[in-house]
C-alpha cells in the first residue's frame, strides 16, 4: 500500500499543521506527536525510533489523525449550522 506524506491539496499543508498543533495543544506543529506520545506513555525520542513497535507508532499517529478528523467534523457541522 502506498503512503502519502503529503496533502492532496499542497497549499493545505499550513492549515492542517495549525490544525496538528491546536488539538495537540502545543505551538509547533513538529512537536505534536512528541506531545500525544508522551501523553500515552509511548518512549518517542528526536531522531531514530527503531525501538518503537508499529502499534505504538501507529497509536502516535491514530490518536493524532483521529482528533484533527473529530475537530474537522466539529468545525464542519459548526458552519453549517450558521448556515441556517
């Protein structure tokens, strides 16, 4: 399976990374999975990661992915409700 590791829309790249950083909670948006690893007790470090398992990594990026999806949707339902 092919791995995308970039937006389909290449300007979207700034507003999803404010999005990483806003629900993360943190100011850089590099610093967003150190944040939800750390929250879910997963050994990330800067650099190299080979000790990692692939569930713990894809935990990082599930719990990430997932809450910028939830904040997407929250954001979408939101505007169509001003619509009305």
């Amino acid at each position: 399976m092919s791995r995308r590791k970039r937006p389909l829309v290449p300007e979207a790249r700034k507003g999803l990374d404010a999005l990483k950083a806003q629900v993360a909670h943190v100011a850089d948006p590099a610093q967003a999975k150190f944040e939800v690893a750390e929250e879910i007790h997963v050994p990330l470090q800067p650099g190299y990661n080979g000790q990692l398992t692939s569930h713990d990594a894809g935990r990082i990026g599930g719990r990430l992915g997932g809450s910028m999806v939830k904040e997407m949707v929250r954001m979408a339902m939101e505007g169509m409700n001003k619509k009305l």
